[in-house]
C-alpha cells in the first residue's frame, strides 16, 4: 500500500450560517458546527483511505469564536497520520469577513476515523508522509495523543507511552 501525503485528502467546505442554524444570539449552534466538521473530516478520511470510514471520536474541540448569523464560514480537514486502521483529522475552522474578505481561524478540532470493510470489520490504511512544517507538528502530535487515549483508556502501561515519557524526560 502506498504512502499518501495529507494534501491528498484535503477537504475543503464552504458555506452560509442561516437563521434556523443560530441560537438566541444568533451565532452558530455548537452542535451544526460539529455536524459539518463531521461531515468534512469523513471525506477527508475516506479520501485518504479509499474505504468506508466511520467517526471514532471527537478528540479535541475549541470553540474559540463565535460565528455569527450570515458569516461564511470555511472548514478545511486533512489527514494528519494514520495508524493501521485509523486516522486522525485535523479541522480547521475560518470565518470570513463579509466586508474586507479575510478569515480569520475561528475553531479547530482533531476527529479519528476508522476504515472498515462492508462488514464493518477494519482494514489497514496507507501510511501518511508529511510535507510541510505544521503537517511534520501535527503528525508528530497524533502519536502524543493516540498513547495518552491509549493510556487513559487503560488499553497500554505507563511505560509503554514512549512518546508521552519524551516529554518529560
């Protein structure tokens, strides 16, 4: 199986905040922005896996803006590693200013999927080769955080969280 860099699964959504998508503050609902994230973060996988890919978890939200009724908002997901049969995606939320046109990052959010085969069962994926400097961070994160799931799982030792234990160390 071929190696694959995360450009390949480069996903890219844009779209509208409408009313019926807003709270009483009218900015977005946690909730919608979760969903289209998810919906983001599936293709990005299944690009990258070519299988059926279904949400592990959620690992890491920030809701650090708020997006507000009107606002185009951009989610950009990509692969950032991949394990045997699962594969992190890193999400990147914008959201761009209706007069000048810039964005500005407004969350950011970290999903594992797993591609499975028609029966559900997992199946090996291609491993990920990154390029640029912030996919070699966010690439070398992914086994941090995959051992401290791991870890908090109770599923490895202590000492088995070598990378966690470079860290501090």
């Amino acid at each position: 199986m071929n190696p694959k860099h995360p450009s390949e699964s480069l996903t890219i959504l844009t779209d509208l905040v409408l009313p019926s998508e807003t709270n009483p503050l009218n900015n977005l609902f946690g909730g919608e922005l979760l969903a289209r994230m998810d919906r983001a973060a599936s293709i990005a996988a299944r690009r990258h896996s070519r299988r059926i890919v279904v949400t592990a978890s959620v690992n890491h939200v920030a809701f650090n803006r708020a997006i507000p009724l009107g606002a185009v908002v951009t989610i950009e997901a990509k692969v950032s590693r991949s394990f045997k049969s699962s594969m992190e995606v890193f999400i990147d939320v914008w959201v761009e200013d209706r007069e000048s046109g810039s964005r500005t990052k407004a969350n950011e959010a970290i999903y594992t999927f797993v591609a499975v085969d028609d029966s559900g069962r997992p199946v090996e994926v291609p491993a990920i080769i990154p390029e640029t400097d912030l996919e070699i961070q966010r690439f070398d994160a992914a086994l941090r955080r995959k051992q401290l799931s791991l870890l908090l799982a109770g599923k490895i030792k202590p000492a088995e969280a070598t990378e966690l234990k470079a860290l501090f160390l």
